[in-house]
C-alpha cells in the first residue's frame, strides 16, 4: 500500500505541537518524495514553525492509505514514469497553492454541456473509471476546446425562424458563415428543474446546437435556445464555445 494522506506532528520540548498535513493525488510509498513534499509544506507556511529550544519528538502518521498499482520500472516503462511525474508535480503545486487552487475534471452524469464535469481538487480520490480517449460512435459530435459559462448571447441572422446560422454578431463583430454543421439537438432535463437554463431566460427550453465556421476560418460552437413556436415566440442565440 501506499499512503495518500501524511499527518506530522513536531512536539517542542517545551510542550507546544505543531501539526503538518499533506495529501498526495496516487498513493505513494517512497520516503525521499515523502519528505520533498513535507519540507514544501513547512516552506509554503505563512507563519513558519518556531523550533524554540527544539524538538522532542515527530510523529508521522498515514491516516489514510491505498493499494499500490504496481508500476513497470524498465524497458520502456515511459507512460508509468510520466504519469508519476504528472502526479508529483500537481502534490507540490497543491502544497504551494492550496489545494483548492489545482484541480482536474470529473465526468459528471448530464448532458448540459456545461454540467457535464465538475471541478475538483486534483489532489482528491479519483472515481472509478476513465474517460475514453477514443469515443465510440454512439457518443456526442466533437465538443470545442474551450466553453463559455455561462453561454454568451449573440445576434444572428437566419434565412429562416428555425434554421441555421447565416450571420451572427458577437461582441460587437460581425461573423458571415461559411459552413455549418447540425443542429445537434439536447433536450432540457425535465427532472431537473433549473438544468438547462440561461440567466434571464425561463427553464427547460431544448438546445439546438451547430458547429460553424465563418468567411476567415475561425469555428463556434453556437445554439438556438428553444424550439420556434412549440417552446418560445422568439428563441435567443448564443455561442457556448471555441474550437481550437
């Protein structure tokens, strides 16, 4: 096993404790990182342990500890190695930051692109499972790099109440599309009330979505927020995000 938590107390010898804490993102066992990670934590303190006249005692316990996977150490033992590194790297920016400050997404169960992962701290247990790195061609068209939450509005002209883009503003500009792909179609979570809500706008309105690129190249990703005339007399449009 390999300890994911490490608690140090330095007992001074004129009675005063002081507690140190440190959490690891893979369960680790080696005692050289232990301490590179325990003398970041003493560097990354505001108010610096006084040693007085010295210290009696330490002691170190692991309050919590999991299995260890077991890791290939040679011929080509590449992809282990950098995932350690990875690792060490996030337990040392996590003492020095704060552990809320470095975090990882987790798959979250919903189909509101912008509710689909959560942020959490990097250091914390992973659930089981990973995401795919190849989708299966049953999942979702491409989702863009980066996403815009919440959405932002935009101005676009239609050739028709319910069809694609033909020109849209944001921010001021104005954007010609030269293609387009969709809609992709996603339906509100009607078990969730608030779910797939815009700021100012009612809930449980049904996203139409496309993937468009206008006259110099750049992508967006775009929707038509409720459907014309079942939902809404004049659905809003935003852009939810950019492709790289």
């Amino acid at each position: 096993e390999g300890g994911r938590r490490f608690e140090a107390v330095f007992f001074r010898s004129d009675g005063l404790a002081f507690p140190l804490r440190v959490e690891t993102s893979l369960p680790v066992r080696d005692a050289p990182a232990i301490l590179r990670l325990m003398r970041e934590r003493i560097d990354a303190l505001s108010d610096p342990i006084d040693p007085g006249f010295g210290f009696d005692m330490l002691r170190l316990t692991v309050p919590q500890a999991e299995k260890l996977a077991p890791t290939q150490l040679a011929l080509e033992g590449g992809a282990a190695r950098r995932e350690d590194s990875v690792a060490a790297l996030v337990d040392r920016l996590s003492i020095r930051a704060g552990r809320a400050h470095i975090q990882r997404l987790e798959p979250r169960d919903s189909h509101i692109p912008e509710q689909a992962q959560l942020a959490l701290p990097a250091v914390e247990s992973r659930a089981p499972g990973n995401w795919a790195a190849d989708g299966d061609p049953g999942d979702p068209p491409m989702r863009p790099l980066h996403l815009f939450d919440p959405p932002q509005p935009i101005e676009v002209v239609a050739q028709v109440p319910d069809g694609p883009p033909h020109r849209f503003r944001w921010r001021r500009a104005l954007h010609d599309v030269a293609r387009y792909e969709g809609p992709e179609r996603i339906a509100p979570e009607w078990w969730r009330a608030k779910d797939g809500a815009i700021e100012g706008e009612s809930a449980g309105r049904t996203r139409d979505y496309y993937r468009v690129e206008d006259a110099r190249g750049r992508r967006y990703w775009i929707f038509r927020h409720g459907l014309y005339g079942a939902e809404v007399e004049h659905p809003g449009w935003y852009i939810h995000g950019l492709f790289a």
